[in-house]
C-alpha cells in the first residue's frame, strides 16, 4: 500500500503561481508513474498531466503551457508547478501512483487550490 500525501495548496490570486507537492511512503517511486488529477465541484476528476518513472511528461490541453511537472525519486516526491493560475483552475488536486507493472493504483487525499479573480 502506497500512501500519497499533497501540500502546497492554497489561495491565490488571479496570475499567480502554486507549486503542489505529493510524497510518497513507498521506498521505490522509480517503479511508478505519477499524476495529478483535479476536481471541481460538479465536475469529474480530470487529468491535469503525468510523468513517467524516467521523467517524460504530459500535459491537458487545459494547462498546457502553464504547468510543469516533475519528480525527484530520491525524495519519494512529485511536483506540480503552476503558473498564471486563473478562477478556472479552482479544484481540489489529487496525485496519483500508478505501478508501471502491476498497475496498481493509488491517490492521496488531495489538496485544495482556490483561484480568485
């Protein structure tokens, strides 16, 4: 069992930036592929984009150009940057582990971001 947990939510204006962590209790995050999700209330979860053990990266069309992702597998951590948030993006963000083998899935709790105009 792979526990996630996220920081780095919060409240921001307008144009502002955020940068999301997810740690990972799991000792080898180089076997998984990681995600970030986002919900919007009466919305469903969706993809804001992923990484790959070897750090391949992509993208929604929502975000692209705006968000950068990353992973430092020393550190059992992934990272989510965003840049010129806009009220849009207002959701809760999930990180997701997903085993490049098994396919096992995991989530953490998730963070809230709020973007106000």
């Amino acid at each position: 069992q792979v526990q996630l947990v996220e920081s780095g939510g919060g409240l921001v204006q307008t144009g502002g930036s955020l940068r999301l962590s997810c740690t990972a209790s799991e000792s080898d995050l180089s076997l998984y592929g990681m995600g970030w999700y986002r919900q919007a209330p009466g919305n469903q979860r969706e993809l804001v984009g992923s990484i790959t053990p070897g750090g391949g990266t992509n993208y929604a069309a929502l975000v692209k150009g705006r968000c950068t992702i990353s992973r430092d597998n020393a550190k059992k951590t992934a990272y989510l940057q965003m840049n010129s948030l806009k009220p849009d993006d207002t959701a809760v963000y999930y990180c997701n582990a997903r085993h490049i083998i098994f396919g096992a899935d995991y989530w953490g709790q998730g963070t809230q971001v709020t973007v106000s105009s």
